[in-house]
C-alpha cells in the first residue's frame, strides 16, 4: 500500500511541475513582452512630444500675423523695409524652442538665400517633400528621411514638417513653411534608454515602413521588411508578432502615422527558461523526498484505521463509537463546503465591485487625457503673449484658466447639470477672447426644462474648441459663431454644436464617422475622447454623429435624460 500511494501522489505531483513549469514560462515570456511594450510605450510619448513641438511651431506661425503680413507684401520695397520686415520674422523665430524653422517666399528678396533659414520657393523645390507639400492643401506634411545637404549637419539623415501659405481667396502658393528634425541625432539620444532585451534592435518607420531613426545609422532610409529576421513584419498590425527568431513589438505614434519596432531575440527566453527549469528540478528533488516520508506516515496511520476497521465490521458494538467519528469526518466535510460556497458568493461580489472600479477608472483616465491637452493650449497661448509683452492679456489669462479648472473640479463629480456646464463653456470662452477678441462668438440655445438634466463634465469644450481651431480659424477672415442648442424628448438629451466655419473635409469626415481611426485625425483627438466617455458612462447606446452643412458643420450629441436622483 505505501508503494502504490507513493506512485499516485508522484504521478500527480510530477503532472503539476510540468504544468506548472509550462505556466511559469509562459508567464515570464508574458511579462518580457509587457516589459518591453511599456518601455516602447515611454518611447513612443518622448518621440511624440519632440513631434508636437515641431507641429506647434508650424501652427504659430502659420498664424502669426506678423509672419503673415511679411510673407504676403508684394515686392518693390526698400532695403531698410525688407531688413525690418525680416528682422521682425526674426525675432519671432529666436523665441522658438526648434531652431531648424525655415520659411521659403514666392518672390526673391535681399535676406533670401538657396540653404538659409529665409529662401525662394524655387529653392524649396529642390527637396523631396516639396511637391507634396503643395498637394496637402495647407495641411502638414512629414517627409521620408532624407540627407541633409547644408549648414552644420551635412549628409545626416533629417525629416521635415512642411506646410503652405496659400494666398487669401485663391489656389495660388504663397510661401512654404518647413521644420527640419535630425532624426539620427534627435531620437537616436531615445532610444538609447530602451531595456537590455531589445536594446540595439529599435527602429522609428513611417506609414510605409521605411526606417526614421535607428541606432545603426546606416538602416535610415531602408524598408524594414530588408532587415534581418523581419521580412515577414507587419508593422500596422501592432502588438506582438512572433518569428523564428524572436518576438516584434510595435507601439503606434500617431499623427504623423509612425511606428516604434522592438525585437526580443528568443534565446533571451530561453536563457531565462533553463534558469527556471534548474529551480523546478531542484525543487522537485526536495519535494519527493519529503513526499516519500509523508506517504510513509500516512500510510501507517491509515493502515492502523484500517486494521480497527476491519475489527470493529467483526464487532459492530465495540465499533460504534469508531462509526460516530467516521460521521463526523463527513459533518466537516459538509462544513468545508459550506464555507467554500460562502466564499464563493463573495468572491463574485468582489469581482462585481471591481469591474464598477475598472469602469470608473477608465471614465476617469478619459477625463484625465483632456486636462493636459487643453492645459498645453493654453500655457502655450501664455508663452506667447508674454514673450509679446502683453502683461495685461497674461494676468487675465491665467486668472480665468484657475476659474476655469477651479469649476472643472465640481467637487469630484463626473456629472454635472447643464447649467453647470454651460458656466464651465462659458469660462472657456472667456479664455478664448483674451486671444481673439469678439471674433468669435457663443450662442447658447437652452429649453427651460434641460437646465437641471445631467451630462458628463467638460463635455462640451473639446467640441467647441474643435468648431474654433478647425472651423472658424481656417477661414480667410478668422471669424464666426459656434451655437450650442439643449432640447430634450422623452427618453433623451439632444445637444448640438453647429459652426460657420470651414466644415470638415469629406476625408476628414469619414474617419471621424470610423471609431478604430478617429485618432489618426488632427480634430479626432478631442472627438474620440467625448465619444469614448460617454459610451463608457452611458453604455454604447449613445454617442456622437458629425456631418457637414452648407457653411460649416454639426455634432450631434445623444445623452439619456438623468435628474441628480437618478444617478
């Protein structure tokens, strides 16, 4: 008996080191892969922020009414007029974090010069990005990598934002805009500060696949398919992709549409592997053992239970009291299940409890997306009037951003009543006319029986900031309305944000309309996250549906009628 009992339990035990073994690497292949993805993910935000300076500084200057009226004054003026002209450009470009800023005029002035930071459009077209600039209608265009033919830098791989000034009320080029990043010098600091695993195996590539940055210079430029052991790499389709050899990372940079590339040798797993694999052998040395001695003293106990068993079976009355106990193993039998079931019960609350948590959290890191984003808006908005000394614009700038967070705060709240949120629309407003006046107007339409109804807080300022940074201000003149109407029906809350500006262009539209590419668009960013907040607070039955009018466009918000005693 004690051999057949240390032959089950060592079969049992030995199926359990091997499934747990093959858990255990599968675990650590998992958390490998999770280490890496969050260190590509880091990257991936370093890379963007030194993207978003370079798409910054093209939209201030592209608004800049200084630069603009330099670039749009006809030729013929004097020399002392063309060098105060640039020297005011100048000065503007000085206070730039990015010092590769170049501008390219139509016509050929006295400060013009073919590698200078002030040149004609005819030496603009010498650059490969150059046609395709002009073809973007005004929207920034990012090169492929190229090699740099002047100043400092020469044959160093760079990339460049470009984006054209088109004459008022007319097709006609006006001038080109471009921001030169030196790629190999720039990124190559970043990733450098990868993890071991993939440390020397990271490349940036674009939409196309052609390598960005990498820390083997001489890949820029190339596809990423040609690389070793990435020949059947599918970078759009992200996560983790295993080959042969190793296991490819991807994390997205959208906007432009670029790609972080990560690859895990896989005899970094097994390494780690054998590592494991000599612990469990170890473990299961010492484990047979003390399984060895366990057996032989349970088997004695049981065998003497036995042997009185037997006994009692031939004398049922000295047994009795042997037959009480035997019942009572069964009671504590009962009793443990009692408790598991107990457990049980609870265990489901807990995880019931745990899913509302997970709810509440993703609800709040959609709120917390939009907090930094307008904050760097405004703070940039800042930066600018203070440089411009407008001493007076700065004070009631920053004392009308503390009203406005102070009231975006509701006391910790995610819901807030209407009239609470066009108070919120209304500070936002305020901040808006420090920088373009009464330009641009807010109409509020409200029917007397929405006022107390519920919506999510900071609902509606995304949108209304859309309407004025892609609408209105894409136009000529710069001016407009955005109206803001609240009607309700029966079952649900019915908003609208309707502006004169430009509409959205029919592309523009269709991925707005696609919530898996919604990112990719310079407006979706704030759309998507509305759009994501409400389903995640009100279920997927609502939501938000864009469309164009004859002058302008119209988002359609649908919310479920909710009172304060009904949250």
């Amino acid at each position: 008996m004690l051999i057949m009992a240390f032959i089950v339990n060592l079969a049992a035990i030995s199926s359990f080191i091997a499934v747990y073994y093959y858990q255990a690497t599968g675990i650590l292949r998992d958390e490998i892969i999770a280490n890496n993805q969050g260190v590509l993910l880091s990257l991936s935000r370093e890379v963007k922020d030194d993207l978003n300076e370079a798409v910054s500084v093209l939209y201030w200057i592209r608004y800049d009414r200084t630069v603009l009226d330099v670039i749009r004054r006809d030729g013929g003026r004097s020399m002392e007029e063309e060098l105060a002209d640039i020297g005011r450009v100048r000065n503007i470009l000085t206070n730039l974090t990015l010092r590769q800023v170049n501008i390219y005029f139509k016509q050929d002035r006295i400060y013009t010069k073919e590698g200078s930071r002030f040149a004609t459009l005819a030496d603009a077209a010498k650059f490969p990005w150059y046609q395709n600039t002009r073809l973007s209608e005004g929207d920034i265009y990012w090169s492929k990598p190229y090699k740099n033919e002047y100043g400092q830098y020469l044959n160093v791989a760079l990339v460049s934002a470009a984006r054209a000034i088109m004459e008022p009320d007319s097709e006609n080029l006006q001038a080109v805009i471009s921001v030169d990043i030196y790629t190999s010098i720039l990124f190559k600091r970043i990733l450098m500060q990868t993890s071991e695993d993939i440390r020397g195996q990271i490349f940036i590539i674009n939409e196309e696949g052609i390598i960005i940055s990498a820390i083997d210079s001489s890949t820029v430029g190339e596809n990423i398919n040609n690389i070793p052991d990435f020949s059947s790499y599918k970078y759009t389709a992200g996560g983790a992709q295993f080959t042969p050899l190793s296991v490819i990372l991807t994390q997205k940079i959208s906007d432009p549409d670029w790609y972080i590339v990560g690859r895990v040798p896989l005899n970094n797993f097994a390494k780690k592997n054998s590592e494991i694999y000599r612990k469990f052998i170890i473990s299961a040395v010492v484990l047979f053992g003390l399984l060895f001695l366990f057996n032989a003293l349970i088997s004695t106990r049981f065998s003497r239970r036995l042997h009185k068993l037997l006994d009692t079976i031939q004398d049922p009355v000295e047994g009795i009291d042997d037959w009480e106990k035997s019942r009572d193993e069964i009671m504590v039998l009962g009793r443990k299940y009692e408790v598991m079931e107990n457990r049980n019960r609870r265990m489901a609350g807990e995880i019931y409890n745990i899913s509302l948590q997970r709810k509440e959290a993703q609800l709040s890191a959609l709120q917390a997306q939009l907090n930094p984003h307008f904050l760097y808006n405004q703070l940039d908005a800042i930066n600018w009037m203070a440089h411009a000394n407008r001493t007076g614009d700065v004070v009631e700038a920053v004392r009308l951003l503390s009203k406005f967070y102070r009231q975006a705060l509701s006391k910790g709240k995610d819901v807030v009543t209407v009239d609470e949120e066009i108070k919120h629309l209304q500070s936002f407003m305020d901040l808006q006319r420090i920088h373009y006046g009464d330009d641009i107007k807010l109409v509020i339409k409200k029917a007397d029986e929405v006022a107390d109804c519920l919506v999510l807080k900071m609902l509606l300022q995304p949108l209304v900031e859309n309407s004025i940074m892609h609408g209105i201000l894409e136009k000529d003149e710069q001016t407009g309305t955005v109206t803001v109407e609240f009607r309700r029906s029966e079952k649900q809350l019915i908003i609208t944000v309707i502006d004169d500006g430009t509409g959205i262009p029919p592309a523009v539209l269709k991925r707005l309309r696609d919530s898996e590419t919604a990112s990719s668009t310079k407006s979706g960013y704030g759309y998507r996250n509305v759009e994501h907040r409400i389903k995640a607070y009100f279920g997927e039955a609502y939501g938000l549906a864009a469309d164009n009018l004859a002058d302008g466009c119209i988002i359609t918000i649908n919310l479920p009628v909710l009172f304060s005693r009904s949250v």
